[in-house]
C-alpha cells in the first residue's frame, strides 16, 4: 500500500477531489477552512494506493492552528518511504493565490525526491465562461506536470489515475534536487523571490477572470449593501428556522402516523402481559417518539448545506464581524458558532480556523450554546404543546417556526453573552486583525448535500438510537416493575424520580421530567425517548397516542414549559462534546468547569424564567 | 497633462477607485506581512477597493483574481498610491 497526499490552498476543492477519486463522502463547502483534519481513504479504482487530504493552508509557513497541523503531517509524511506522489491542487479561476504556495510544495517535493503533479481544478468554471489556462506552459514554469481537472464535473480525473496507476514513482528523481528546504528556514528574500515567480506565472500562463468577478461583485453589492446586507442576512437566518418546521412537517405526520398505524395494527396480535407492554411503552412511544424528529435533521443539514456551497457563509462571516468583536469574538467565529446549530462537534473542530487564540477559546465557550440539532426534538416536542399550529401574514410566518427562531436566538444570545462577560473579566492577549478570502459565489450542488444530509439524519438515528434504545429499555424496566406497570409512582422509577424531585420542582416540574432531564446528559435527544416511554407505561391505554397529546393530556404548566426549554437552551448535557472540547483545547478542566457553569446557569435562568411566568 | 500620485492607507482608499501598492507600514506585524504577501499584496501590484459595508465591517479588496476581506486594523497598514490627474 502506498500514500498519495492531496494539498492545496484553503478551498481549492481538494476535498471535492477526494471526495471523487475515493467515493467516500467527506464534509465539502464554499468557504476557505473547512478541512481542519486528515482525512484518508482509498482510491476507487485503484485500491493499493490511500489518498492523504490535508487542511488547506496558504503557505508552508503557518500562522494558524488548523495550519500547523497540516504543515507539520506534510513535513512527516514527506520523509515516509510510502508516500509515493503528491498532488497540489490549485484553484485554476485564481492561479495568484494558489501559486506561491504550489511553487513551495514542488520544490520540497524535488527536495526530498518525491513525484508531485499539480492539478489545476474547477476547469469547468473556466470552460463555461470561455477561459482556460496554459497548463502546458505553467508546468515548463513550475517544473511539474499540471493537469486541469475538476472535482464537480469529473473532467480530467481520469488522467490522474492514470498517471498514479501507470508512474507513480517516474517522476520522482532519483537523485533528490539540492534545494534547500523551506520546511526547515525561515528565508524572506527566498520568499520574495518565490512570490515574484508566482506572480509572473500567474499572469504569464493564467485566465483572466474578471468576467467571474463582475458576477461575484454584482451580488456583493447587494449581500454586503448597508442596508440589503442586513436585511438579506436576517432573512436568510429567519428562513432557515422557518423551513425547519414547515419543510419537514408533510414527513414529520408521515412518520407519526405510521408509527400510530403500525403500533395499532402490531398490537392486537400480542396477547396481553409483559411483551405488550413492553411494545407498546418502550418500542412505540419511546422509540417512536424519536423517529419523529428525523426529517427535521435532514431539512436542518439541507438547508446549511446549501449555505455553505453557496459562498453565501463568507459574506456572513464578514457582516458578523464587527458586531461579535464586540463579544470578543471574531468574523470567523460566525462559521463555527452556525455549524454548532446542526452539531457542536465539527462545530469545535471548525474553530481551529481561527488564528486567535483568545478568540477560538470564546468560540469554544459559546459554541456549547448554540443550538444543536440535537435540542431539537426537545424545542420542537414542547413547542407542539404550547404553540398552535397556526400561520400569520398569509401563511408566511408559521407561530411554531417563529417560536423556535426566538428559542434558537436565546441559545445565541446567551452564547454571546458568555463570551463577552468572560472577554471582559479575563486577561488576555489582544485581538488578531480579520483577514479571509471571499469565495466565488455558485449554484449549490443539490445531490451531495441532499447525500450529506441523509447520512446525517442516519448518523442522527444510529449514533443516538443506540443510546436511545438503551436507556428506554432501561427506564421501561424501572417504570414497569414491581407492579407490572400497574402504578408507575409506586415503581422503582418513581421511587428514583422522588428522590431527585426536590432539584426540578422549583422549576414546577414532578419527577417524571426530573427522570427524562437527567437521562438526557447521555445526549439530549433522550429526554423524548424517556418521556415517551413514562407516559407510555401510565396511559396504559391500547392506542398509540403522540407524545404532544399525551403531556397535553398531564396538564405541563406554560411557566414549566418554558423553564424546561430555558434550561435546554444551556445546559451542556452532551458527552461527545465535552469529550472533544477538553481535547481541542487541551483541557479537561475547561471542559469540567463548563458543564458545571451551564448547568448552574441553566437551572438559574429556568428558575428565573418559571417564577416570571408565575407572576405574569 | 502630468498625473501625479497620492499615498493613502488602504482603509481610506474610496470604492472602485484603482491604487497600486506601496508597501506596508512597519508597525505590521510579519506574519501578517507574509499572509497578505501570499494572497498576492506585492508591491506595484493594483487593488480595488470594491465594497465597503457599512458600520464599520471589513472591505472587499480585488487583488488580480481573488477578493479578500481585511478589517480596519490591517488595512490601515497596507499603504496604497491613487494616480491624481
């Protein structure tokens, strides 16, 4: 088995590329940053060979993180007798800031006698609007073979393989070159004189684009407009949450009422007794109750997926600087902080694009308030209750749709709020200037995002089902006996739940919620499951009832109601990502002390917000 | 007709007016330096200033092929000369 490593500057399409040439299906969007990590796979068509696809960086001398990393495994991986061929990809539309960096990878390359080959992607950009670039007289110029590609279409894939397949190691000398290393210096006339050659062979052998630009300014001018800006943004953002209810609500009812149908028809054939129960309660409520929720997952990553390939999120990082500098933040949190809305895990690793340091520690803190997929099913379950289903403006606004926009605000207000009392209140170095390429804007591509988002509502399905399935068969054991469900207060749940009360009544909440709460720091969406499965075992009753009827049934107070969506909105009741934040911030103190200041903070700011509704 | 020149800071250079690069000012830290030399700032290079978004939010700058966004802290340090007829 030998290695090929695939490097570039940030969003070149590397990771497209890799994407095609490994059939695999890794995170790609329009923005420059969004591979932070090694990423490996075997080429399609040519299994003996692993593809390497390494963070994009500008330079081989870092001055972020998520650069370093990808710096120093290049540096590795280039001394390794296995890594048979590089391939530098460069963004063949903007040959200038790809260049500079491509010169640095041939020379290390032929310094330590490795074959490289430059592939000049995103060929069909240029080729739709009549450009292309002297790929012949670029490689004179570069002394590497340069071959256009592109990752969308496929277009010249084909001659990679082929060059992997048949030389992998012909272009390699065999006799390394005695240049000297750039990994290894700091030489700044070195630098200069690579810089001046990249410009001239940007200008020499490279396609005009302004063509390209205009469209790109055009709606520049009205994304980044003083007043346009603001309003597009607001938009964009109020659309994502509306589409979360109104896009997925025909699937939503598809799936509850197949769920009902199946649980009403399965029913009848088992006899009564534990079996039944157990069906009912557990498999049907509990399960049931999640499964609900898996079309909003799909409809939530749909719709950031098509920001992201848009080249929309740069323009937004942009808007959002000045205002989150404010918080001690920066333009580039914005990216990370809207990641965690679909999953505070890439969103943690996202934040390695950030070159501050200080500012990517008050990314961290804020990012665990974002509001997370995974609160999902709890905003939505408690929004059905309380919210009818109705629609204002003729239809435009949805009520439930503009409650969870208001509910997801909170999570990002009070996330901003974190990161500027703790900005203001510590010490620290000062801020690092904003400095991002703007991508080019483009169609989003509908089928690897429609792809992306399946995976993700079965990652959403596997990963927490597992979890969930466990802890409702656990919970229906402890709630069905000693009585055989007969009495789910007298049961060994109850007994559980009443010792643990005492900390959720002050919130008005009894200890069937205390149970679900406290079964959610598995991961949050258990908190349905749990829920499901207690009021499933006291219904008691032959049919399958929705979750929303039956805690509409018990009588929540609005007051508790709200105090259970408060305390969601911050408490950090996820493993996985308590897991990954000691480890990107090398600290498990940092990650300790935050579980223990949200959930404080979270009981607080319910407590507060119950006894407000209470007088009100 | 003489055209003479007039250095400014980036920050100040006015929307889809042309200036090429002088330099930069000392005060700018090198690593900054080098990643603005990387996105192709060289010196005799031109730039456009091609948005400036309100409320003080970073500006779009064309420079050759690609459009960057820089804040006001960077920007002032990129010294520009604007042809003046």
């Amino acid at each position: 088995m030998s290695r090929v490593l695939l490097v570039g500057t940030p969003n070149s399409g590397k990771t497209a590329l890799f994407n095609r040439l490994t059939g695999l299906n890794h995170r790609v969007a329009n923005y420059p940053g969004i591979t932070v990590d090694l990423s490996m796979g075997r080429l399609s068509t040519l299994p003996e060979h692993e593809l390497v696809d390494f963070p994009g960086t500008y330079s081989l001398r870092p001055i972020s993180e998520e650069e370093r990393i990808a710096v120093d495994h290049f540096a590795k991986a280039l001394d390794a007798p296995d890594v048979a061929h590089v391939l530098c990809v460069v963004d063949a539309t903007r040959l200038e800031k790809s260049l500079f960096f491509c010169l640095q990878v041939v020379r290390e390359c032929r310094q330590r006698g490795k074959a490289v080959t430059v592939l000049a992607n995103m060929g069909d950009i240029l080729a739709r609007h009549n450009l292309a670039i002297d790929a012949r007289g670029l490689a004179a110029g570069i002394g590497a073979p340069v071959l256009v590609v592109s990752a969308r279409t496929g277009e010249g894939l084909p001659e990679v393989l082929q060059r992997l397949a048949s030389g992998i190691t012909s272009e390699a000398s065999a006799d390394p070159i005695p240049e000297p290393a750039l990994l290894a210096q700091d030489d700044e006339s070195a630098d200069q004189a690579l810089y001046a050659e990249a410009h001239q062979l940007a200008e020499r052998f490279g396609a005009p684009a302004d063509q390209l630009l205009l469209i790109q300014s055009r709606l520049d001018r009205f994304f980044l407009g003083s007043l346009s800006g603001g309003l597009s943004f607001s938009l964009i953002m109020l659309v994502l949450f509306q589409s979360i209810f109104t896009w997925s609500a025909p699937a939503m009812d598809a799936v509850e009422a197949a769920i009902a149908g199946l649980g009403s028809w399965m029913l009848p054939f088992l006899s009564e007794g534990i079996v039944r129960d157990f069906t009912a309660d557990a498999i049907f409520s509990g399960i049931g109750a999640f499964l609900v929720f898996v079309p909003q997952i799909f409809v939530l990553t749909f719709v950031i997926g098509l920001l992201e390939d848009s080249g929309y999120l740069a323009r937004a990082a942009l808007i959002c600087h000045k205002p989150l500098r404010f918080f001690g933040l920066s333009g580039k949190s914005f990216i990370p902080m809207l990641s965690g809305v679909a999953c505070a895990i890439p969103a943690i690793y996202a934040a390695r694009s950030i070159e501050s340091p200080r500012a990517r520690f008050l990314t961290y803190l804020a990012i665990p308030l974002m509001p997370c997929s995974a609160r999902l099913p709890v905003y939505t379950l408690l929004i059905a209750i309380f919210i009818p289903r109705e629609t204002a403006l003729g239809g435009l606004v949805g009520w439930q749709g503009l409650t969870l926009f208001c509910v997801y605000g909170l999570g990002i207000v009070c996330g901003l709020v974190v990161a500027g009392v703790v900005n203001r209140v510590s010490a620290g170095e000062a801020q690092m200037p904003f400095m991002m390429e703007l991508p080019a804007y483009r169609l989003p591509a509908l089928i690897p995002i429609a792809r992306k988002s399946v995976q993700r509502a079965q990652h959403f399905v596997t990963k927490a089902g597992l979890v969930i399935l466990s802890v409702t068969v656990i919970v229906w054991v402890l709630g069905y006996f000693p009585n055989q469900g007969a009495d789910l207060g007298a049961s060994w749940l109850g007994t559980i739940g009443k010792w643990i009360e005492p900390v959720f009544q002050p919130l008005g909440l009894d200890w069937r919620y205390g149970v679900a709460i406290v079964s959610a720091f598995l991961a949050r969406e258990v908190f349905v499951g749990t829920l499901g499965t207690i009021m499933g075992i006291e219904g008691a009753e032959d049919n399958i009832l929705p979750l929303v009827e039956q805690v509409q049934a018990s009588a929540l107070p609005l007051g508790s109601g709200l105090a259970l969506l408060v305390f969601f909105a911050i408490a950090l009741q996820c493993i996985s990502t308590v897991a990954i934040l000691a480890r990107e911030a090398n600290s498990w103190r940092l990650a300790v002390r935050m579980v223990v200041a949200y959930l404080c903070l979270a009981w607080l700011a319910a407590w507060l917000t119950f006894q407000i509704a209470a007088a009100v | 007709m003489v055209a003479e020149s007039q250095t400014m800071n980036l920050w100040e250079l006015p929307t889809r007016t042309e200036a090429v690069l002088v330099g930069f000012a000392p005060a700018l830290a090198e690593r900054y330096r080098g990643r603005l030399l990387e996105f192709g700032f060289h010196t005799g290079e031109r730039i456009v200033c091609q948005h400036q978004p309100g409320f003080g939010a970073p500006r779009v700058y064309r420079v050759s092929n690609a459009t960057y966004s820089l804040d006001r802290e960077l920007a002032l340090q990129v010294l520009v000369s604007v042809a003046r007829e």
